[in-house]
C-alpha cells in the first residue's frame, strides 16, 4: 500500500447513509425518530452502513477504485436539528459529538459505543478487507465545527471517547469561539472566527484544543487509515492546517490529506496560497464549474482549456482532486448533462492532470432531479451495482491507465484542437504519452499534429474506434470521432528500476516549454556535479518541473544536490545558493520537494 503515488489513485467518495444497507439492525440507533425507512424524508437516516461498504468492497476494486473517501464516521448528536430552517438528521456525519468513537448508525448493534481502543470493530475488518483489495480508505473529517444544538442536545457537546468534555454553554476549556454567524464572507477574518450556518466554532487558538485535536486524528492514523479529506478549510488559520498537515505526515509520510476550499480558482489569491503553503492538496472547484458550464450549459471547450492556461499558480496543480460533482450541488446528470455524454465527462476527469474522484453512484447514472438536483436530492440511495453500464465498463480501464501511465499521473499538457464541440490534448511524461479526443457534438474527422507519440498503430483504449490509430511523424491524420464519443491512446514507459527513487518536484523557475532543468550533485547517480551528466526533470508548467531520481550506489547515504537550467538559448543557470542536502532512503519511493533559489 505505501509508495503508491497519489496521482495513480481512482478516488470515490461515498456519503455512507445513502450507498448500502448492509446490516438493517443498526438503521435506528440511539434515536429512532432521526430514521426514515421509508426513504421519503431525505434530511433522515435511511440505513446505509459501513457493512454495506464492506459487502461492495468487490464492486469498488472492479470498477478500478483504489481509495474511498467515506463521510464522517465519528460519533453523531442524539437529535433533529434545525438546519437554517430544515428539520435534519446528522445522516451525512458532519456534527460530531465524540471523535474518537463510531456511530452506532454505522456499526452492529453488539459494537455500539465501544471505547477507542477496540479494534475488533466492523471498521478494522473493512478497513482490512478494503487493504487486501489494494483499496485505501480515507476519512472525512471536520475540524472547525461541532453541532449546532437541539432539544435534548446541547450545542457544541463533546466527548472524548465517551467521556463528557465540554459544550458551547458550558465551555469550562475556551474551546469555542463566540462572534456570531459569518456576515461578511469578504473579511478573512469573521470567516474563521465567525459560525457556518449556526454550527458551534472550534477555537484552534486555544493550545488545548489544537493540541487534542492533532493527537486525536493521528490516532486515527495509527488505527490504519490512509488519510483525511479535511472539511471546511477556510474557516481555520493557515497555521493550525501546516500544524495538522506536518503532524500528520511525520506520522505516516504517505498519508492523503486534502482539503475543501470552497468555490476556489485561480483567480482566489487566499485559497491559491493555502494550497501552496498549507501542506495539503484541495478540491478543484474551477474544473468543476468549467466542466459543468462545457458539458451541461453548451459553452465553448474554451472554457475548460483556460483553466488548464492557469495551472502555474499552484505549485502542483497534478495533486489537485478534481471532481465533477458532489454533495454539495447537484449532479451533471441534474444540471443539464445528457446521459450519452457521461463517459465523455468521466474520461475527461481520468485523463486531465489532477487526482479524480467520483461520487458515488455516477457509474450508475446515479440522480434525482427534485428541485433541480441539489442539497439533499443529489444524495440518493444507491440502488444498482451493474458492471455492464457504459461508465462502469470504461472505467476501470481508465483506472488502470491512470495506474501504469506516468503521462496521465503527472505529465505536461498539449493542446492539439480546442474548438466548440471537440477538445483534443496530448500529455506527456519523459517518453510517457496520451492522446485524448473529446467530442460532443456530432461525428467529425480531424487531423492532429504534435501527439508526442512515436510512429505505429495504437489502439483507443475505450474501444470507440473500430481500428487502430496510425501515428506517422507525430501527426494522427483523417481520425474520425463518433458523435458524443471519447478517444483514448496512449504509450506508457516504466518507472526506471532502482533500490531507492525520489520523486522530485521543483517550483520557482519561471520557465517555458523548451528549457532543460538538471539536478546535479555528488553522487555518482547525480552526474558527480556535471551538468552534462546530471538527472533531467520534466516540464509540467511554468511553474513546476518533476523528475524521477534514482540511487543504487548512493542508497542509504547523504547526498549534496542542486538544480542547473539551461533556456532554449543554450545559457546555463545555477541557484544562487549552497547546494541542498538530503538522506536518501536505503528502499523504497520517497518525494523531494524544493523551490528554484535565484
């Protein structure tokens, strides 16, 4: 399971009252009010499980899912609240009481209440089972808030591991913060001090707090799991999520950890900066609206091509999870995308640089358009498991690609042809490449030039073509596309073979497509300081290169290393510092991250 780059991953993100009831004995817990058997009421409980995951844990790993991000498991309040005027259940898992213990919603009834340290739970057997299957498990967690109150509910109650702690009235440890709802969403400031939608505010200030908090979720660690999709990022300080990030990853160096930054894009300088300053990746949020606006509301591939143009602020925008759509707003399917063009906008989300993640059910044509789709109604049950649905066959193929090609996980982006209904892009990745074609209207012929591929015969991963793609001097000529169709080829090289690899990213050196980065360095394997003879990085863009270090000789040893540029003029550049020193690891993949000092 270790050593697995994040961008290999397929991610599914599972809201785990609404996916499989695998065990109807727990579908009341503690109050039985909060459930709907029915499943009529969409803001109740309607009995979806951690052993319904576990019993479709087979499904998940054939359809290519190799990471589940589950919604919270952590211990609910006893009650309906009043959610800005909608009597809700805490079935979607975001008002927690007790973070260190599970929900009884969500485990056998002999299994209720068990204390942190039983770990004979229904989790740890998923959690096992999920790991056998060579699938990650990722929690979902909230930091920032606990509950909002109701009758027979204080607002705020905590405990820890059933143990009462504290709540918003009786705040005998400074826990909470008390400025009110957030009014002016503009001021930095009141956004993390002030409440989301009546929800008590966690104070990460207090050092009692911060300190409980890091501990706690680390623990979880510790228990197995294999990272944190973080909620609600914005309304806590960058100091505390560099804290939380650096303590997580001094526990387990290969954890996930992203965030949610609402609504962010490029052009968002705070959320830009906390992507590249605060240690953990975020939803992209400006592929969404970009896809959405293409696929659903008939603009222009333009639209999404620009996007792609602003990559450069972010440090690495490879690691960004890219999604189509969420709990949070209403499904493609709700928002005007036709159903023929599912595959298209889930080959789109496999092949672009990010990490995908796919909510849940999408492979089943998963929706319910009641009041345009959105919040509760994007959450259905899911009801059907079918392999055979367009989607569900083209994915796992397109995971598999994800998996083996280094283009797809972190290659440098081409655009080939970007008109209104066609969108056509190379990636490529020292040797590695794919070649996409997207189309959305009707059938088309094109010609293609600079497809990073050597000359041959390729065959469309996707099977929408019926023969093979000939390359000839880097140009596809008289390829015709099926109406609504997706075009996938590709070419993948192997990771070199080595005791020791060092995934290398460098950020800083303002550079363009055509310049060479080297790492250069006393080692052997680093060309013993000659820049002729030192290690190339890929260009990604403007602001990112990446490369792939090996040692053998050097394995287990202190290296010193720096990186050298040569620009298209032939003019070598050298930092403007001492060179770096680092320990390479005896085994195994580790990341070295640096930034270009002139």
């Amino acid at each position: 399971m270790r050593g697995r780059d994040v961008r290999a991953e397929t991610l599914y993100f599972i809201v785990t009252d609404r996916f499989a009831n695998g065990d109807p004995d727990n579908d009341f817990g503690d109050t039985p009010e909060g459930t709907d058997p029915t499943r009529t009421n969409w803001l109740r409980y309607w009995g979806g499980d951690l052993a319904g995951i576990e019993a479709k844990l087979d499904y998940l790993a054939a359809i290519g899912v190799s990471a589940i991000w589950i919604t919270p498991i952590f211990n609910q309040i006893d009650a309906i609240c009043d959610d800005e005027g909608r009597l809700t259940a805490p079935y979607h898992g975001y008002w927690t009481k007790d973070f260190k213990r599970i929900d009884e919603h969500l485990l056998p009834r002999g299994e209720w209440h068990r204390p942190f340290s039983d770990r004979d739970t229904l989790f740890d057997r998923m959690l096992a089972k999920a790991h056998d299957r060579g699938i990650k498990v990722l929690l979902d967690v909230t930091c920032n808030h606990t509950s909002a109150g109701a009758p027979g509910a204080p607002k705020g109650e905590l405990y820890d591991d059933g143990e009462y702690l504290l709540s918003y009235d009786d705040d005998k440890l400074g826990w909470y913060n008390r400025h009110g709802p957030i009014r002016d969403w503009n001021n930095p400031s009141e956004v993390m001090k002030g409440e989301l939608r009546g929800l008590a505010d966690l104070n990460e200030d207090v050092y009692s707090f911060r300190a409980y908090i890091l501990e706690t979720m680390a623990a979880w660690l510790d228990r197995g799991i294999d990272g944190f999709r973080v909620d609600a990022v914005k309304h806590m300080s960058l100091s505390f999520w560099q804290e939380f990030t650096a303590t997580m990853r001094k526990r387990r160096p290969d954890v996930i950890l992203f965030g949610e930054w609402a609504g962010i894009g490029h052009w968002d300088t705070h959320g830009v900066h906390f992507a590249n300053a605060s240690g953990m990746s975020l939803l992209d949020f400006d592929f969404q609206y970009a896809v959405a606006d293409v696929l659903c509301r008939g603009e222009p591939w333009r639209r999404l091509a620009e996007v792609f143009h602003h990559d450069h602020v972010y440090d690495d925008a490879t690691e960004l999870v890219t999604f189509l759509d969420n709990h949070d707003m209403p499904r493609l399917l709700s928002t005007g995308l036709h159903p023929a063009l599912l595959p298209l906008a889930v080959a789109l989300l496999m092949t672009s640089r990010g990490v995908p993640c796919l909510f849940y059910g999408t492979e089943q044509y998963l929706h319910d358009d009641t009041a345009g789709g959105g919040d509760p109604y994007n959450r259905p049950m899911m009801t059907a498991w079918d392999l055979g649905t367009p989607v569900a066959v083209a994915l796992p193929r397109l995971a598999a690609l994800r998996r083996q090609n280094l283009a797809v996980q972190r290659g440098f982006m081409r655009e080939l042809l970007v008109d209104r209904d066609v969108f056509a892009y190379a990636r490529g990745y020292n040797g590695a490449a794919v070649v996409v074609v997207l189309n959305r209207g009707a059938e088309r012929t094109i010609d293609l030039h600079d497809v990073l591929l050597p000359d041959g015969e390729y065959v469309d991963v996707l099977g929408a073509l019926p023969g093979p793609v000939r390359v000839r001097s880097e140009r596809i000529e008289g390829l015709t596309v099926p109406a609504g169709a997706a075009v996938v080829i590709e070419r993948s090289v192997p990771l070199p073979a080595a005791r020791s690899l060092a995934v290398t990213r460098l950020n800083g050196y303002t550079s363009r497509y055509g310049d060479r980065v080297v790492v250069v360095g006393d080692a052997p394997e680093l060309g013993a300081w000659n820049p002729e003879k030192g290690i190339p990085l890929q260009y990604v863009n403007g602001n990112l290169w990446m490369g792939d270090l090996t040692f053998d000789a050097s394995a287990g040893t202190d290296v010193l290393y720096r990186y050298v540029a040569f620009d298209r003029a032939g003019q070598v550049h050298y930092e403007d510092r001492t060179p770096r020193q680092r320990r390479v690891e005896a085994e195994g993949v580790v990341e070295w991250r640096d930034r270009w000092e002139a």
